[in-house]
C-alpha cells in the first residue's frame, strides 16, 4: 500500500496507459485519503480546543 500511495504521489514516473488504466481506484484511494486528513484535522482542533 505504502508503494502505492507513493507511486500515486509521483504520477508523473507512471505511464499513460497504467495511469488511465488505475484512475478510478486512484481517484477513490485520494478521496478515502482526504477524508481521512479531515477527520484527523477534526479531531486534532478537538483535542487542541479541549487542552485550551
């Protein structure tokens, strides 16, 4: 998984075709990323907030 992610980061060393090929799952895989930021984002404001 972590070759993965890395190989999504630097999407410019993949080729076109592998790239067109895995674009849902990449597409999905930065979504799921995302999501997962924000909620560590929120519970890190929630954590800040309460020691505040």
């Amino acid at each position: 998984m972590k070759l993965f992610k890395e190989m999504i980061q630097k999407g410019e060393q993949m080729c076109e075709e592998l790239k067109e090929l895995l674009a849902p799952e990449i597409v999905e895989l930065k979504i799921r990323l995302a999501e997962q930021d924000a909620k560590l984002a929120d519970k890190d404001a929630m954590l800040t907030d309460s020691t505040a």
